[in-house]
C-alpha cells in the first residue's frame, strides 16, 4: 500500500498507528497534485486519487492541520504553507506564535483535524477524521513530533505534544484517531 505523501515523518507516524512496516511513500517522480479543496477531506482525496491514478495502486492519504479559535479556525487548511511556503515547519511555527503574542492563555484554545483517506483505483473511497483539542502555547516546548506539535498541549495533558513518546501522541492524535477508524472500516470492508 502507498502513503501519498512525501514526509517520512508522516510515514512513521502512519506505520506506528496501524501497526504496519509495508506501507510506503510514494514514488518519487510522480509530481504533485495542487491541493486547492478548502476541506481537510477533499485535500486529502486529491492526493489519493493522484497517486491511484498513477500508480495503480491502493492509495492511503490524509491531509491534517492546526485550527486556532480566536483566528476563527485558521490556519485550518493553509497549516502546512501558513507562512508562504509549504511545508516551512519553523516558520509556519514562528508566525503563528507571533500572530498570538498578546492573546491571553485563556484564549489560546485551538484544534488538530485530520481526514484520513483510502482510494482503490478506480473504485471505492472512504474517508475517516480525527480530532485533538488543547491549548496553543507562548513557547516550543519539547523536541519531538513536528510541524505545530511543539507549542500545541492537548487537553488533559501538562506537556506539549513534543513532548509526548510517539506512543502516547499516536493514541490521542487527530492523524491517530483518523487512521485507526479507516482501518476498522478497511478490517469490516475485507480490504485490510
């Protein structure tokens, strides 16, 4: 099976929740598709269909980012390039932190969203979507994880998600929660 993506990281991360060593990125010289859904769902079915269509092969991909309240749900979709560039992890981070520099901790609530997706060429689609609520803080903490991770403590917890072992993160992640509910859809489906 092929993770559409290109983060290694992502890659782990997918691996360790599922439990699998045979997925694989995808083939390098593929190209990439344009993301332009304003949904993590539709993003996420782009990609897939993108990589299914050129590789004939049963595609696994998801598109996930961070959701601020008071910036009314933003970066949302645009996490991944907030900064101007896509996939620029520290200064996405940075700006971000600097767009909140004088909101009070009582206002710094925010979101992980993912949609998890799974595309047969040429055949079925199933989508699935997790979610991690907490707090945005004033400062990166922890070096694990990436992208927002370092800033971002998710409810009921008193450290950041960089600060989190993988294990402990995977259980609770939004990417965690998503591909966990598409791999018992995919077990009841047969197509695991």
């Amino acid at each position: 099976m092929i993770l559409a993506s290109g983060n290694a990281h992502k890659l782990a991360e997918v691996c360790h929740i599922l439990g699998r060593d045979d997925i694989q990125l995808s083939p390098q010289g593929l190209g990439e598709p344009v993301e332009d859904d304003v949904t993590f769902a539709g993003n996420a079915l782009i990609k897939a269909r993108y990589v299914a269509e050129r590789t004939g092969e049963a595609v696994l991909a998801d598109d996930s980012g961070i959701c601020v309240d008071v910036l009314g749900g933003a970066p949302g979709v645009f996490s991944a390039r907030w900064c101007g560039r896509h996939g620029a992890d520290q200064e996405n981070l940075d700006l971000l932190l600097a767009q909140l520099a004088d909101v009070r901790p009582e206002h710094r609530g925010a979101k992980f969203v993912c949609a998890a997706v799974f595309v047969q060429p040429g055949g079925r689609e199933i989508i699935a979507t997790g979610t991690m609520t907490g707090t945005l803080l004033t400062e990166p903490r922890g070096a694990g994880g990436f992208g927002y991770d370092p800033i971002f403590v998710p409810d009921g917890y008193d450290r950041s998600a960089a600060e989190l072992s993988a294990t402990e993160k995977n259980l609770i992640s939004h990417r965690g929660q998503a591909f966990r509910a598409l791999a018992l859809e995919l077990e009841r489906l047969g197509l695991s």
